[in-house]
C-alpha cells in the first residue's frame, strides 16, 4: 500500500470517528458520561495501538 492511500484511509477514518463522537455527545447530552466515555475510548484506542 501506498504511503497517500494509507493517509487517505487514516483520514477518512479518524473523519468518521470524529463524526460518530459528535454523534453520541448528541445523545449523551451529560457531561460526565461524556467525560468517561472519551477516557475510555482513549484508554481503548492508546492500547490498540501501543499496545504488544
């Protein structure tokens, strides 16, 4: 794979994430369950990709 493709695809799917965030913010509508939603999501995603 290219090294363009491979940025295209990186940001085409941090774009959707982004969107699907805003998304469940929309609905969460609570602060705090946002807050806890965004450390796991991050706890989750820094293992996925640091991770052994």
């Amino acid at each position: 794979m290219h090294v363009s493709d491979f940025m295209k695809k990186l940001i085409g799917l941090v774009s959707f994430l982004l969107a699907l965030g805003m998304l469940l913010m929309l609905i969460a509508g609570n602060r705090l369950i946002g807050l806890i939603i965004v450390a796991l999501l991050l706890f989750v995603g820094y293992n996925c990709l640091c991770g052994d």
